[in-house]
C-alpha cells in the first residue's frame, strides 16, 4: 500500500486584466487548499491576466504586469512548501505562450507551454500566441530581472517536459489539448505520467460539460491516473460564461467535482488519494482511499455586493427572505403599450409575471409620443403615413411599426436611467446618495436575428440580450422547465400565445402573427438556423439536405421556394447583425456578429440559387411533386 497524497484544483471568478483581484483570488485558492492539506494546487488557464484579454494579449504591458503579478504571489508566506501551477503569457525569443508556470518555494521548476491552440468558434488564440515546438522540446529561458531578485534563478527550463517528485510524476495539458486526437496526456502517460494537470478557459455551452466530462474521463480510463481540472467561471468581460465545474478523476471516475454555475469568487475542490493507487484498472478499488473535500464558505463578497447594488449601507442588516425580494428592488418591468395595437391579454401577462418574479412593473400607452412623432412628419412633408389595413403603403405600413419599437427603446432609456431616483436609492445611505442608473436588457431572439425580423435600434438594442444567442424553440423549452422549477405558472399562458409583435391595429378580423409576417415559421428557422451554422451549408447544401428530409410533405421545388426566400431575408437583413446588443453565447448555432460568425453584411444575389434552379430543370415534372414511398429511397 502507498501512502497518501492530497491535491487541490480550483474555479476562479477571474477578470480580463484585473491583475491585482485576479492575484488576490489566486492566493486565497491557495489558502484554502492547504488548510485542505494539499500538496499540489492548480488553476485556471491564463488567471494571472484573465483568459478574455483578447488583443490586450499583444501589449507589452500585459507580459510586464503578468511577471510582476506572480513575484507578488509567489512572495506570500502562504505559497510555501506547496507545488503551484498558475498560468499567463509568456515571451520567449520574441514569440509569445500561453503557458504555465511550475514552481515550489519560490522556485520555478518549469515553463510548459501550450502545445495546441484554440481557434475555433469564440476563440482566437492563434491571434495572441503561438503554440509551442513540440512535444518533449525543452529550452533554456532567462527569467525577467525581478524574478531573478527573488527566486536567485537567472534561467530556468521551458517546454513540454514532467516534473518527478520522490514519490509520483506529472504533466500538463492545457485546455483544448484535450479535445485533440492525440492529446499529450496519453504521451506523458506512458513515459510514466500519473498526475495531469488540466487548467481550462472554458466556455459554457449548452451540454458541453459533458463533453469534458467524457474526454477526461475516456482518457484516464486508457492510460490510468490523477486527472486534475480547473476552470474559470463567471464573466471575465467580453460575451462568454465560464462555468467552473473544476473536478478530479480517477481511472474514470468523478471523485470531487464544483459548482458549474457558482457566486464563489474562489471554489476549491480538493481530493486525497492512495498513490499506488493511481494506475488501477478498477475504480471501485479506490473508495477505501478517497475522499472529497469542496471547500463551502459563506461569501460575504456577494452579501456586501448585493447591499451596495440594491442601496443599503454596507452595515445593513437588509438580508433578502426570498428571490422576489431581491427583484422588487433590482428587476423593473415596463409595459409599453398601444391603445389599438396592444391586446389586453399580452397586457395582462405582463403584469401577472412582473408579479410572480416580484419586479417593479410599470404599465402605460406612448400613444401621445407614437402620434407627435407621426403628427411632425405629417407637418414637415404633408403626407401622413397608414396602415395597411387603412389603405396604407406596405412602406408606410412598416414605417409606423417602427416607429413604436424605437420609441420603446428610447423610453426603456428613460426610465432605466431615472426610475432609480423616482424610487430613492440610496436615499438614505450615508456612504453614497447618487441613485445611479439600470442596465437596458434586450429580448431579440436567434431566430428573429437570423430572419432579420426585428427593427433596427428597438427591443434587440440594448445594453445586455440575456437570450439573444438561444433560438425560440429551445427558448421555449426552458420556460417550460422554469414554469415548474420556479413555480412560475403564469408562464405557461405565455407558451400557449400565438406569437405576435402587436405593432398594427387589432380588428375584429385581423391580428398581426409574427410567421406570418415573416413568411416562415419559428420550428422552420430553427432547422435553417442549425444547418447555416452548425452543419455549414450554404443555400444548395441546405436545399440538397431538406429535399431529404422534407421529401414525404414537400416538392424540391416548394423546398426551393422556402430555402430561397431564408436566403434572400437573411442576405438583406445582414446589417442589422452589426448591430445587435451583445448576448449571452449558449449555442453552437449563434450567429453573433461580434467573432463567432463572421459573415459580410452586404451581400449580392446568392448564386446558389441559380445552381438549384438548373437542379429543378433538370427534374422536370419530378421537381414539382411530392417524392412518394418508392422515390424517396432513391433519393
């Protein structure tokens, strides 16, 4: 039987350049994980600086304030007689690393580079670094001037290399090494590795926890061992959720695991284990030696932030009894309605859920701003603008609807900026009397983006779109979830509303239907929406795959039809993607136009469709028709 061995990973709340909070948490990582009586602490990728940094990346100052960052942890009496692995950029011979940096007692014992980049999707790493020369490649660096003052080293060893202790051995793979397929980890397996160190800046994404999970665990169920995880969490500044999760496997087997979604600014997991243990083929054989520690602490961080967001003095004794507590005074809602547009049931709904999630809830009509706004026009040009339904102009028609969605977004301006005074916060707070002001949050879905469904600079414009990177349907299924989850029942009446913008005139005959409008429905955007994106198709891919899948209800040609005018919203529309208030990533679908679908915003006419078009000629009669049983096996 070997002896036992404690090791520690963590989750950070880290921000893109926040040195000094950034070190601050680093070293209360590594407080917490020896008062857990860990030996080895690691942490997240690039958490000296932050992993959003972006192209801050190429500034010398961030590479300057990185090494001053680690002299000042590593100074602490706390980082004493425990083997750290924290990570930031690094210099060498003009070219820049991600890396980490390997050190006890002020010593640093090795410089590992990252090997394979991230570059895909939201990241850019090969923007800011260069992956590393290869495996088991080892050089000399020479250690900046301050670095030399303290730790008496003028050089130490960088590159893909282990590190051996008297009793066990270790290796690093850095994030996306991990999704590769050869990671480095087997490689240092079987040069004797039983220890990896996987420090991450990992997104969240919807069920992409439980690929990291399956990678880690098919790769130490192959080569056997320790595997270490750690993350960052929360938002470091930029578009992205990290969700922590940070865990410790064995042979396959979860045996400590965080929080995925935590407001600890520091989350330490901590595992001992039995050393002769970590190669075992069975996992089961280990329960008698493991045991898992999630240091849990009360925050007082997030009570102080939350008495400073909703007003109190930083002596209150204000705690909140419940959720709608904390929304009655953070949470505004506001109707903003028409007279002859709005329905009362949207009107209803409304009120009903501001009541349930417990926010302050305005309800009123801008009919006095929508009419002087069209009685200006009317003034200045003497043509006055209708509706459709009046004899109006399709132009005029969408002209007076816009005008509605701007107005609603200049008055949701207004009031965030002003209700805060209107309700006294801070009134009586001697430590600070400014009332200041609310975040604007935006409600443009994927599908509407996509469609180009939406008005320039309305309800999609605004300071933060907590849903604009989730499509309708899988939006829906979440509001199903939260109906229950959150006992919110109201949200059911939601689900079952016909979707409508209620920006014409409701008549007896007439409600304005958002599918409608848009000639498409939602279920057929989230198909369009995912075969764009995710599988990567242009028009004829896309017509070529539904004449497929929609062969038993639909004619190659009807498939054209609908593919084409997808095509053709989707190209003139394209503009207003540019401008379109930053959301939350969640899907692989996104189309976010800030770095993770890039696309141009002037488009000519798609020559896909020409291509289609001598597709269907050449069916002839078989293009118009619905495939039957017998054609569509051939298809």
């Amino acid at each position: 039987m070997g002896h036992l061995v404690t090791l520690a990973t963590c989750s950070l709340n880290q921000w893109a350049l926040d040195f000094e909070g950034n070190a601050q948490r680093i070293l209360q990582s590594i407080k917490e994980a020896k008062a857990g009586g860990a030996s080895l602490r690691i942490g997240p990728e690039l958490e000296i600086t932050g992993y959003g940094c972006l192209d801050h990346f190429l500034e010398s100052d961030t590479d300057m304030h990185s090494w001053e960052s680690l002299v000042m942890i590593l100074k602490d009496p706390i980082c004493e007689d425990i083997l750290l692995d924290i990570g930031m950029p690094v210099m060498h011979k003009n070219v820049r690393y991600n890396a980490r940096i390997l050190s006890l007692n002020k010593e640093i014992l090795l410089i590992r580079p990252k090997l394979s980049l991230a570059n895909d999707g939201n990241y850019r790493e090969m923007r800011y670094f260069s992956p590393w020369k290869g495996e088991r490649i080892v050089e000399d660096f020479y250690l900046p001037r301050s670095v030399q003052k303290l730790t008496g080293q003028k050089k130490c060893r960088i590159g893909d290399a282990l590190i051996s202790t008297l009793d066990s051995c270790m290796s690093n793979e850095t994030c996306e090494e991990l999704f590769t397929p050869i990671s480095p980890a087997l490689g240092a397996g079987l040069d004797g590795s039983e220890i990896t160190l996987n420090s991450s800046g990992s997104h969240h994404e919807l069920r992409k926890l439980h690929t990291r999970i399956d990678l880690i665990r098919q790769e130490t169920l192959k080569s056997g061992g320790v595997y270490l995880y750690s993350n960052q969490q929360g938002c470091d500044g930029d578009r992205l959720y990290y969700d922590g999760c940070a865990m410790i496997i064995i042979n396959g087997r979860i045996v400590a695991q965080g929080s995925q979604f935590s407001l600890n600014d520091v989350e330490t997991v901590i595992a001992t284990v039995e050393s002769k243990m970590f190669a075992a083929i069975d996992p089961k054989s280990l329960e008698p030696f493991i045991y898992q520690a999630v240091l849990e602490r009360k925050n007082p961080q997030v009570i102080k932030d939350l008495l400073r967001i909703v007003g109190e003095p930083s002596d209150s004794k204000w705690l909140p009894s419940s959720p709608q507590d904390i929304a009655s005074r953070l949470f505004h809602t506001a109707y903003l309605g028409m007279s002859e547009n709005s329905s009362k049931d949207t009107r209803s709904r409304a009120k009903a859920l501001a009541k349930g999630i417990g926010a302050y809830h305005l309800d009123l009509n801008i009919d006095t701003v929508y009419y002087a706004v069209t009685t200006l026009f009317t003034a200045v040009t003497s043509y006055t603008p209708k509706f459709k339904m009046f004899g109006g102009t399709p132009a005029s028609n969408l002209a007076l609807q816009n005008i509605q969605a701007r107005l609603r977004m200049v008055l949701s301006y207004l009031f965030a900026q002003l209700l805060p005074t209107v309700r006294g916060r801070n009134k009586n707070n001697p430590e600070n009397q400014n009332p200041g002001g609310l975040l604007v949050l935006g409600s443009a879905n994927i599908d509407e983006s996509l469609r180009g469904y939406l008005t320039k600079y309305d309800c999609s414009s605004a300071d933060i779109n907590p849903i604009g990177g989730i499509a309708k349907q899988d939006l829906k299924r979440f509001i199903l979830w939260a109906a229950t989850n959150f006992d919110l029942p109201i949200l059911h009446d939601f689900i079952s509303a016909p979707p409508t913008a209620e920006l014409e005139p409701i008549t007896a005959d007439y409600v304005q239907s958002d599918e409608a409008d848009m000639g498409m429905t939602y279920d057929e955007l989230t198909i369009y929406g995912r075969m764009r994106k995710v599988d990567k198709l242009g028009p004829y891919g896309m017509w070529s795959k539904l004449v497929h899948q929609w062969s038993d209800k639909l004619s190659p040609q009807e498939i054209y039809t609908k593919v084409r005018w997808f095509f053709w919203n989707y190209g003139i529309n394209r503009h207003k993607m540019t401008t379109l208030t930053p959301s939350y990533h969640a899907e692989q679908y996104s189309p976010d136009d800030n770095r993770f679908d890039l696309r141009p915003f002037l488009y000519p006419s798609w020559f896909g469709f020409k291509v289609i078009e001598k597709k269907l000629a050449a069916m002839g009669e078989n293009g118009t028709k619905v495939a039957d049983a017998e054609e569509r096996k051939s298809l």
